[in-house]
C-alpha cells in the first residue's frame, strides 16, 4: 500500500498555495535540505509537513510489524487463530507490486520495503505449512504448488512490463481486504488469541500514519480509498482485541487450541495488562471507535460527495457485518456450535 502512494507522491502535481508546484525544500543543517511533495492547496502547509513525515513514519513501521507475530508463531509452535487467507492475501499483494516500484522508479527504501515485504510475508506463509498438521506430502506439495504460483507471477510480470499496473490492482483490491477474514475467523472463535497484540498494536500506529499521509497530501481515488478500508478494518481489529481481552481480567481465558503450555491465560492476562492498563475497555473502544469516524469524515472531504463517498462506507460496514453474522448460528443464540467449528478449523494450523 505504501508503494502506491509513494508512485503518487512522487508522480502527482499540485500547487501549494502561491507556489507553481507540489515540492517545497525546506533548508537544514548546511548543504542538507528535505522536500515535502504533494501539498494540497486548501491546506496550510503544516499539514504538508505532517503529511509527508507520517508517510515516512509508516515506512518504518510497516518493516516493523510482522515481526512479533512471526516471534509469537515460533513460540509456541503454531499459527492457530490466524487466518491462512489474511497470510494469502499479504503475500500475493506484496508479490503483484515489486515490479510496479521498480519500473516507476520509486525511492531506495521503498524498493527495500517492496522485496522485505515479499520474504517476511512468506516466511509467514511458511510457518502455516510447517506447523500445519497433515502429512509431510502434502504440505510439500503446497510449498512446490506456492513457489511455482509465485515464480509464473514474477515470470509474466517480468517479460511482459504492460501487466504491471493492472497486477498493482490486484495488491489495491488485496490490501484494501485483507482483514477481513481474519476478523471473520476472530469472531468465529470470539478470541485474537493467535494475534500478537505487538503486532495489533503496531498496526494501529502504521493505519495511523497512513491515513494521515493519505488524507493530508493530495492522493488520488484508489488510494484514499484503499486507505478507508484497510485502516478501518486494523482499528476493527483493535477494537475486537480490546473487547475478547477485557474478559480476561474477569476470567481466565482458554488457551487457544495448538498452542504450547507457555501461552498461558496468566501470560495473555498479563499482555493485555500491559497494552490496555487499567483503562475500562469501554473507554478504550470508544477511542478506537472514534478514528472510524474521522475516517468516515475523512473520506466524505477528500472524496466530496463522489459516488465513491456514498458507496464505500456502507459496503465497509455490510462486510464487516457479514463476517460477524457468519459466525452466529441463528438457531443457537449461545453461539456453541460456531465456536466448535471454529476450533476444529484453527486447530488444523
């Protein structure tokens, strides 16, 4: 998603109040300088300044965040309460946009982000076979079916260098969705157990800035609203976590199925001690709850009653609502039956 951003960045053109371009050098310590790009015009230009050091910002987090999570996995030796379809979607998107930051000549750090973000998602990948419970075979059969899958991806991209923007779709689609079913498989197992909370947190911060460097530079479209959806679907997600985890300060919560003797309900209690502090959970929701609507907002200003404005915010909604209503088994309001499938389901990974 950066990468996109970053092609409009340094690609799009606006004016800066009485200024004939979108670049603004501001001097520093001797012959150093830095220039701000893409200010929009209806904004001072603090929030030029802003805009441009949150994209930097997200840079660094986003090289960030996958770590703990890849830590948490190795722990315990098991991926159970994520979903193989969120890795799936990580990866594929990252796969799509390598070639478009390299043929557009994005900066040096985002083509490291752009080939980091490929190993580190399939390391991930690869965590789901390795601790995936079936036979040797067939998990090495997927691992082969994966790499050749990838390998054909690059290949086409490659050789044929018209491909590139189409397949930089595909990451928008991707990255704009990717949540969902991780929040439809923590619903189903009313826990974000498998989750790191480092991670959850970290993620918070990095659709933080990304939302501000999105929102207050001049992007098109695709992006702002690629940026409503991911974003909304990360503080989704936080506020999930912070709703299963206030639980565990009245009872201690079951250990997720898969996972070692060292993760257990006093250590998940102690996280969650950690991260939320004393703070009553309802407090804590409400804030999260709160950047949903500034990201509502958000999109209705950037967007200015486009239909894209109308469209997005409900479809948001009817899917994240889908998810949850998924997971209910109408005929029993206790929901047993869901969670037992929803065990059965993790436990496999």
């Amino acid at each position: 998603m950066l990468s996109l951003q970053l092609y409009f960045l340094n690609n799009h053109t606006v004016s800066l109040g009485a200024t004939t371009n979108c670049n603004v050098t501001i001097p520093l310590v001797g012959a150093m300088s830095w220039t701000v790009t893409n200010c929009l015009s209806t904004l001072p230009e603090a929030f030029c300044y802003v805009g441009n050091v949150a994209g930097y910002c997200s840079t660094v987090i986003w090289l960030l965040v996958l770590l703990p999570q890849l830590y948490k996995n190795w722990k315990r030796k098991s991926t159970a309460g994520l979903s193989p379809w969120w890795a799936t979607a990580n990866f594929t998107a990252s796969l799509c946009n390598i070639f478009f930051v390299f043929r557009n000549d994005l900066p040096l750090y985002s083509k490291i982000s752009a080939v980091y973000f490929v190993v580190i998602e399939a390391c991930l990948l690869l965590q789901f076979l390795w601790y995936w419970k079936a036979r040797v075979s067939l998990r090495a059969a997927l691992a082969c079916g994966g790499a050749i899958a990838s390998f054909s991806v690059l290949l086409v991209e490659g050789l044929v260098p018209s491909v590139t923007n189409p397949f930089q779709w595909i990451s928008t689609v991707l990255w704009a969705t990717e949540l969902f079913p991780q929040l439809y498989l923590n619903f189903l197992l009313e826990s974000t157990d498998g989750q790191s909370a480092v991670s959850i947190t970290i993620t918070l911060i990095g659709k933080t800035t990304d939302f501000i460097s999105g929102y207050f530079l001049d992007m098109p479209p695709q992006v702002l609203v690629m940026t409503f959806f991911s974003s909304s679907t990360a503080f989704t997600n936080v506020i999930q976590a912070i709703y299963y985890n206030s639980k565990w300060f009245a009872k201690p919560a079951p250990p997720v199925p898969g996972s070692s003797a060292s993760t257990s309900a006093l250590t998940q209690h102690q996280h969650a001690k950690f991260l939320f502090g004393k703070a009553p959970s309802a407090v804590l929701i409400l804030a999260v709850a709160s950047g949903l609507i500034v990201f509502l907002v958000g999109l209705e200003w950037r967007l200015k009653g486009q239909i894209l404005a109308i469209l997005c915010p409900p479809a948001l909604w009817i899917a994240i609502g889908a998810c949850y209503l998924a997971t209910c088994d109408l005929t029993n309001p206790h929901k047993d039956s869901g969670k037992d499938s929803g065990t059965a389901f993790s436990s496999k990974w």
